[in-house]
C-alpha cells in the first residue's frame, strides 16, 4: 500500500450535509458541522524512525506511552519506513498512559495490520484513552490511491486481541464512490476493521465521528467484519457526531460471520447508543447492533453458528433501509439472537426490531428508555422473570459459567436513560449538548401522550397525518402528559422545538 493512499475529498461536505439534515430531512444544529481533516499529512510521514515513547522489552513486548510511540506502531506491523513486518504473535503491547495524538499536531493515522501483514498479539489498552485519531480515504480511481485496504485503529487482526481502549475523539471516513470492485473483501470499523481467525475485541469504546460513501460499502461502529471471532463488552457512543453511511452498517459490527466450520462468531454484553444517518435515499441495510448475523453452510453442519447474545441498541435518528432494525438488520438461517432489546420509539413505520429474521431470536423486546429502561414484556434470562432492561442484562451476565469476563451494568437515569457499563458511565459525553434525548410513551398508546425530553425551554408541535398541526404546548418538568382522548386512531407526527428551531422529531401512534 502506498503511503498517500489516505486522501480526503470533497465527498465529505455529502457526508456532512445527510448528517445535517433531521430524520425527516429538515436542518438540525450541530455543534460542528464539517468535516475539517482533508489536508492533513500523515503520522507515518512524520514519524520515520523509532522514537521515544516505543519501548521493546528483551522478550519482544513493547511499551507506548506518547503520541510518536503509537504513531510509530502501523510501520512496525505493517513494514513501513524500512521496518520488516512485525505481527507481535505471542507478545503484547501496552499503552502506560492517555494518548492524544492531536496534542502533537494533526496528522492522520495508518490502521495497524493488513491482511498482508496482519497483528497477530495482544493489544492492551488498559483503560486508557486515545484523542485526535483521525483516519481517511478517498479512492477516486486516480493511480495513486489504492482502496485495498482494512479501515480502523487497526485494519486487520487474526487471532489477536485488542482490549480495555476507548476511542474518546477522531474522524474515520472512506470514500469509494468509483472503485468498489477493488475493496471486495476489505471492511471498516472503528476500532478493528477485520477481526479474523478467533481474535477477541474486549472492552473497547469507540466515540469516533465516521463515515463512509460508496455504493456497496460497509461500516462498523466497533468491528467491520467479525469473522469466527468474538465481540463483547464494547460500545459504541455518541460522542461528537454520527455514523455517516452509504448502504450497509452496524452500530457495533457489520457483519458477525460464522464461517468454515470451525468457530462461532459471537457479539455478546455490548451496546449501541448514537444516529445512523444513512445517505440520500436510504440504505440497503442497517442495524443497530450488527448489520448482518450469518453462519455459512459449513458452519452450519459442524454446529458452529454466529451469535448475537446480551446487547441493546437505542437510535436517536430514524433507521431508513430496505432491511432495517433497531437490533438487526438481517438474521439469517443458523444465526442466535438472544437476550438483545431495542428502542424503536421514533421508528415506527420504518424499522423494528429485526429487519430480517431467519434465525433464532429468544428473549429479544423492545424498551422505552425512561424510569429503568422498562420492557415491553418481561423476559425470563435465566431463573429471573424481569420487565426492566439493566435487571435483564445483569441477570444474562450472573448465568454465565465465568462472569467475571464480562461487564456488569447500571442503570443511568439523566440525561440518557439506558443503562451503561458498571465501569464505564464517562463513555458518553455529558459536555455534548446535543445528546438530548426526547420521547414519548406509552407507543403506540391509546388516551395519554407523555413526552420526556431533557432539552431546555422547549415546546411541541404535534400534526395529523395530513401534516395538520394540532396541537401544542410549552414542556414543562421532566414529563409532560398530553390529552389525546379526542384524537382519531392513526400516526402523529410530534416536534420538540427549542428557541424557535427544530430539536426533535418522531412518530406516535394512537391506537
């Protein structure tokens, strides 16, 4: 791969304009609306030679604690500037500290690991932080830029490990409008592109603002393509913006394969919480927490399936696809989906749990996130029969024949009202003022519209399906309850407005 193959291009003012819009197409405000990185030289040009902060034990394990040593780490695995390929198999590395690769100077990223090259050891974030990542493409068919590449923190790990690391800030966007027959095979995630051959992606958050533009192209809020792999204890969260797609995406993975007949592909106890704002026109599939869930024939005989267990998903933007759901987009024949929840408040009409299902779902519900998070209907996970989500997740987590792998939860009630991680609350970022979320319940409901909103000095508008208004009125408190006894049955369009400007936007149903 050539070094300039991450070239930014003018495809982001698209992607900037579709996040811009409102789910019905409308402008919202956002607290930045471009997408500024389109000049910026690259890390692997500035770093050429082995610099403080890369640390090497005599037994092979390295240590990274500044900017240059990270930056230095794709052209150690990769064989960049002069370095033969290291894939790390059988050693690890450690971050010491906080890294924030923007405190140095804006410079942009190459993903650890090709499928040429790949990582093959352990990455040990340790609970830390990585700020300023910012990663991109443009592959316009000019002979200089070469697509064939996995994109993410790293681009292709196989029978690795990458754990306990968030993504706190960053841009990743790739942009393959007129190549795509080049990217077969090759993914985008967050924090792993292409997870292969029984690696595990542990304790990862990824807060990151991403897009991708392309007919056919994919993305992965956590991990592109999951293949015979594991997931868990991960996130992604609405940190500065939204995931931007074109046609296909997922808020945790894209695909979870099970392929070969060797492994199960596994996405277990992680979540979604963000917008998926997909291109002009909708997308073809999309799915909260993964895009596609599939078990080959192979995978099949041998018993081996891809599995989705203990997650959930809540969109705060409408899901528009041909297949669409808050949970999964398509669940194909030999596939699990168990214990999973997804929030679908102003998706009605549009999207619901599944968008395709031809596997097995078990304990799967929707829930409202207001008070604990309440259920639909009471699942039983285990021995314990419960209607409140965080009970449910925590329940699925104490069955498990070693708990002590997976993350427990609590519950948050202001401002987000959707359990987070037992160690990880600071995964959303409460300074961000647009994450303020409005919804209404009981939905569909019968005599009594509440809305709960978080946002200030707010009103609604509610209209008729003839795009009437009917009805509005100032929020007041945390709950506002609405008279709807004289309203026919049918789907009301709801609005909260805030200084005289569109904040919110959904769908009731009165039934």
């Amino acid at each position: 791969m050539k070094k300039n193959t991450f070239i930014f291009a003018a495809f982001l003012l698209v992607a900037t304009w579709c996040h811009a819009q409102g789910v019905d197409g409308t402008e919202k405000e956002r607290s930045d609306r471009s997408w500024p990185f389109t000049s910026y030289p690259f890390w692997i040009d500035a770093v050429t030679n082995q610099p403080e902060g890369y640390s090497a034990d005599d037994n092979g394990d390295v240590e990274i604690s500044t900017p240059e040593g990270l930056a230095w780490l794709p052209s150690v695995v990769n064989g960049l500037n002069g370095c033969s390929p290291n894939d790390f198999n059988g050693h690890t590395i450690r971050l010491a500290g906080d890294i924030n690769l923007e405190a140095i100077a804006k410079l942009r990223f190459t993903p650890i690991g090709t499928q040429e090259h790949p990582f093959r050891g352990v990455f040990d974030g340790g609970g830390h932080t990585i700020d300023g990542l910012y990663i991109g493409c443009n592959a316009d068919g000019n002979d200089d830029e070469d697509p064939n590449f996995d994109f993410g923190l790293f681009g292709y790990i196989r029978n690795a490990t990458v754990k306990d690391i968030t993504l706190n800030s960053g841009v990743l966007t790739v942009n393959l409008m007129s190549v795509i027959p080049l990217l077969k095979d090759h993914y985008v995630g967050g924090v792993v592109g292409f997870a292969d051959s029984l690696s595990v992606v542990d304790g990862c958050i990824n807060k990151m603002r991403m897009g991708i533009n392309g007919d056919g192209t994919t993305l992965g809020g956590i991990v592109g393509m999951n293949r015979n792999s594991i997931v868990r204890n991960c996130a992604y969260v609405f940190g500065e913006d939204a995931m931007n797609i074109c046609e296909k995406g997922g808020g945790v993975v894209y695909m979870n394969l099970s392929e070969g007949g060797y492994a199960n592909a596994e996405v277990s106890n992680c979540f979604w919480y963000g917008y998926i704002v997909e291109m002009v026109g909708g997308g073809y599939a999309l799915g909260g927490v993964a895009c596609f869930n599939e078990t080959d024939p192979k995978s099949q005989t041998g018993g081996y399936k891809a599995v989705v267990r203990n997650c959930f998903a809540e969109s705060i933007s409408l899901i528009r696809a041909t297949y669409g759901g808050s949970i999964i987009g398509q669940n194909m024949e030999g596939c699990v989906v168990e214990n999973c929840y997804g929030h679908i408040w102003n998706n009605y009409e549009y999207a619901g749990l599944f968008g395709l299902t031809l596997g097995d779902v078990a304990q799967c519900a929707e829930f409202l996130p207001t008070g604990p998070c309440q259920l639909e209907t009471s699942v039983m996970v285990g021995s314990t029969s419960t209607d409140v989500m965080v009970d449910a997740l925590n329940a699925w987590v104490d069955m498990q024949e070693d708990p002590s792998i997976y993350k427990h939860w609590v519950s948050v009630y202001e401002p987000y009202n959707i359990p987070m991680f037992e160690d990880g609350i600071e995964a959303v970022d409460e300074s961000n003022e647009s994450v303020a979320l409005s919804s209404v319940y009981p939905n569909p409901g019968k005599d009594v519209f509440n809305i709960r909103t978080a946002l200030p000095n707010a009103y609604v508008e509610v209209y008729d399906s003839n795009g009437k208004l009917i009805h509005n009125q100032a929020l007041t408190g945390n709950v506002t309850a609405i008279d709807a006894t004289d309203w026919v049955e049918g789907v009301y369009v709801w609005k909260v407005i805030v200084d005289g400007k569109e904040a919110e936007v959904g769908k009731w149903i009165k039934e």
